[in-house]
C-alpha cells in the first residue's frame, strides 16, 4: 500500500485531505509542523509528501530541500492558500512534484497524488536497479583470493576515481571488459554511460563510422547522420576491447582524443568535441607491435598512463574453486536446476587444466555442465570428455582401483552417452547390449 504523510498545520485541512487518500486506499500520516514531519518522515518512509508552505516552524518551499535530502525517492507536492509564481518557480527548482493552490485545485490533487505516487515508485525502482548495477560491476563481484589479483584489484580501485586512461593486459577471458566496467562504476562517471567496443569486430571503414560517426551522404549508404561511440559515451567512459587490432591510420583518430578530446566525424568539416574516459584492453605484447610497425609509440605511451595486468587463470589456480562454486550457483539459478551436490572429482578435473581461455572458458565448461547434469550431484561424467580424460588419466597415475574392470565400463559408458548427447537408445545399440542393461548400468554406476 502506498504512503501519503500529510504537513499541515490548521487539523481541518489535515483530517480532509487524510479521510480524501483513505478512501483512495493509501495508508495516512500526518504532521503539524516540519519537527514532526522529519519525524515522521524516518518511521512512515512514505511515497508522497503532501506539504504546506506556511507552516508554524519553517517554509514548505524551504522544506522540500530537507526531505529530498532525507529521502530523494519521496515526490513532494507543495499546497498553498495564497499561491505565486516565484515560489512556484523556486519549489520545481528545489525539487517538489508540483505547487498548487488550496481550494481552487481540489479536483487536481487525487490525480496528481495518483502521479506522483508512480513517479515515486518509478524512483525507487531505478535506484534498486543502480544499486543492483554496482554491485553485479563493482569490485566486490571480482571473485578470487590469489596474491596477482588482488594486487591487480588494488591497482585498479586506486585508478578509478582519477581520470587517467587505463591500458588492461592480459591473455584472452582474463576478465578485462569486467575490471574495466568496475573502473567505471567506481568512479565519478559512474552515472553515466559505459560503452564497450571490440576493435577486432570490424573493418577499418566500419569501425571509424562505429567509432567517430558519420555526415549523412558522406559515402554510399550514409543515408542519414550517425552519432559515433564517443558521442554516446559523452561524459562517461569507452572501453575499447582489443586495441591492438585497430587499424594504423585510425590510431591517429584515437591520439587526438586522447590529446584534445575533440576529432572529425566521417564527411564533415567541424571538430565534434567529447569528455570520455579511455580504457583500452589487449592480448597482444603492444612493444613487439610497435617494433614490427602496426602499433604507435605515441599511442601506446598516451594509452599506457597507468597499465594493469590481469593474471591467467592458470597463475591462480588457487581461485578456480572459488570461481566454478559461483559460477555454478549463477546458471543453478538462471536455469532453473537444484545443485545440491558437487562431487570433489569434479572440482579436482577443473583445477587440472591449463584454461587457455581462462575464465571464459571455465564459465561455459561449468553452464554446459548445468545442462547436462540429471540429477542434483555434479560429477565428473558432467564434464567434457577432454576433461574426464585429465581427470581419470591423474586418477590412473595414484590409484590402482581406478584399473579395475568396473571403472573402465563406467568411463566408457559415460564416453558413449555424452557422444549420442543422452540418447540411450542410440548408446546401447553402439555399446551392443540391451536397452535394460544399459539403464541398470547407469543405475549401478550412478552416471
């Protein structure tokens, strides 16, 4: 139920108005003066504020710079027996829903309390979602404990609240988009836009036209005028994934950015000028680029102010469990699975590897697992078959019983399942035993 707090000082006016938002099914409070008011303001949290400007300890004008202090979800709508347009013009300012006069408005205030009883909501649920958004792309959500990253985590919170370009380096699914969206949400342009380009996505002439935006008639197609990235980015921050593969002759471009903040769009004749933040991103050694001349020195040295490096998986394999725990509780819930077991082979096969993609390749190993798991346990038979190899093949290395007859049926079994995708009918006809015997070797088994 919505909440209406009612400032008034004359009780006529008061019980009016409460009987009035009774009988529209919001829950009332009411006050005499502003000391009350604040009060009620921190017990009631209410939606709207339904305020006075004259009233015994202060001005409803004045007021509503307190409450949206106290509250800036809650809309205030001014009333007032003797209205004028200066302080109508200056409680807009200050920040009210609206300024109406007592008696003349009375048809008005039921639907514009209906107004600014939405428009509150609409408040409380974009700051959820802000809140929701800092927390899916701060700091906190960059899961490890290893000593590389950390320290590449602690460089990172010290960058982000300067605007210095930051040049992130690292191997390919290393996390850099994700340290790059907490940079920027934990800066002073964290209210503005973030916007993520992959150099490597397109060919030079599209990626300028992307990038910088175009006049329209400036080439074939060019129908009508595009805004660039940086335009959109204005003001917040552009992360350019994969620097290394832009194209020579649009480094330059990028240089005077960098340099002035201003560049050229395609086909026009006046500089367009921005105020974005750079992050840019590589996988490649940017110094060896430089030396074989596909890469600017001055570029890189404009871009490399302040470079971070993202550690591989592999250097933190203490991480790998902390990371496959949360990734699997993320696709347990998307997907709609209940994961009540994870078997200690499973988690031992991950630590195993080498991840050449790192993070993004656990993440997919871990959401094709989800997929083909029947059952609330995850086991080893969930992995891919590369990956129950390593395990059984380390498992053979130490322990005699992983030889026995059973354990080898058992591996084979799951081999053949996972290459006819589930069907059992189809795996027991290549295993060439009856449909039966193969579902109470699955049952014997537990695969």
């Amino acid at each position: 139920m919505s909440k209406i707090l009612i400032v008034d000082d004359e009780i006529q006016i008061r019980t009016l108005l409460s009987r009035m938002m009774q009988l529209e099914g919001y829950e009332v409070c009411h006050a005499a003066d502003c000391q009350s008011a604040v009060r009620q303001l921190e017990l009631l949290q209410p939606d709207v504020v339904l305020c006075d400007v004259f009233l015994p300890d202060g001005n409803g004008v004045d007021f509503v710079l307190t409450i949206k202090k106290m509250a800036p979800n809650v809309e205030v709508i001014l009333l007032t027996a003797h209205g004028n347009i200066p302080d109508g013009v200056q409680a807009i300012k200050n920040g009210a829903f609206d300024y109406i006069t007592k008696g003349d408005d009375n048809n008005k205030i039921i639907p514009l309390i209906s107004r600014a009883v939405e428009k509150a909501h609409l408040n409380s649920r974009i700051d959820k979602l802000e809140k929701k958004l800092g927390h899916v792309y701060s700091f906190n959500s960059i899961i490890g404990e290893s000593k590389l990253l950390k320290d590449a985590v602690s460089l990172a919170q010290k960058v982000a609240v300067t605007d210095v370009p930051v040049l992130l380096t690292g191997e390919t699914g290393t996390g850099k988009e994700v340290f790059a969206q907490a940079i920027h949400y934990g800066s002073k342009r964290a209210k503005q836009s973030f916007v993520a380009v992959n150099c490597s996505s397109f060919s030079k002439e599209l990626l300028e036209s992307e990038m910088f935006g175009h006049k329209a008639g400036s080439f074939t197609g060019a129908l009508k005028d595009k805004k660039g990235l940086f335009e959109e980015a204005n003001n917040g921050t552009i992360f350019l994934d994969e620097i290394g593969e832009m194209a020579f002759e649009l480094q330059a471009k990028l240089l005077r950015i960098l340099e002035t903040g201003e560049y050229i769009k395609i086909g026009d004749t006046k500089t367009t000028r921005v105020n974005v933040r750079i992050i840019a991103a590589t996988n490649r050694n940017l110094p060896e680029e430089i030396a074989a001349n596909r890469f600017r020195e001055d570029l890189f040295y404009r871009l490399s102010v302040f470079q971070i490096h993202l550690p591989a998986l592999r250097e933190r394999v203490g991480d790998i469990r902390l990371l496959a725990e949360a990734f699997i509780d993320n696709f347990a819930l998307q997907l709609s699975r209940e994961i009540s077991t994870i078997d200690a082979g499973y988690l031992e096969a991950l630590e195993k590897q080498s991840w050449k993609g790192n993070i993004r390749e656990l993440r997919n190993v871990i959401e094709r697992s989800l997929i083909v798991c029947e059952g609330k346990r995850l086991g080893v038979e969930d992995l891919p078959i590369e990956l129950q190899d390593t395990h059984y093949e380390s498992s053979e290395d130490g322990s005699p019983c992983s030889f026995e007859l059973s354990a080898m049926e058992r591996r084979h079994i799951t081999r053949v399942l996972e290459y006819t995708k589930g069907n059992k009918t189809e795996a027991a006809r290549l295993l060439k035993i009856g449909l039966t015997t193969l579902y109470r070797k699955i049952e014997e088994y537990k695969i």
